[in-house]
C-alpha cells in the first residue's frame, strides 16, 4: 500500500481540493480524513531552549567503583 501524507484547509463551501497527487488517473484509493489539533499557544514548542545541558565528567567511567560490584557463583 502506497500511503500519501498532505495537509489541506477545508474552504468556505465545505470543499476540500487535492492537487498534485502521487497517483494514477483510474487508481483505487482510500481517502481518511483527520483533523490536524490546532497548536495550543501556551504549550512551548521548543521545551529544551535556554536549558542547561547535561554535562558528564567522565561518561564512559562505571558508576560506581568495581569493588562494590558482587559476583555470584
């Protein structure tokens, strides 16, 4: 199945018009119609900007020492 993703406004009739599409003249589809959720102007698209990054100091060190690891025979 060969799925086709675009976002198209519905005009004042009530009409939706699609142009351009990747098909066939005479190809059988399926046409599902979802509403796109509106943005929502107090959510922060960009939740991570002015934020502190993570740093490691040695990222590639265990977390803690060999010795307090035990091993069970």
């Amino acid at each position: 199945m060969n799925a086709h993703k675009i976002q198209a406004t519905i005009n004042e009739n009530g009409q939706l018009l699609l142009t351009d599409l990747p098909f066939q003249a005479g190809d059988t589809v399926e046409v599902i119609i979802l509403e796109h959720p509106a943005l929502n102007p107090d959510t922060n698209p960009y939740p991570l900007k002015n934020k502190q990054p993570y740093h490691y100091d040695d990222p590639f060190e265990p977390a803690i020492s060999p010795d307090e690891w035990e091993i069970s025979i």
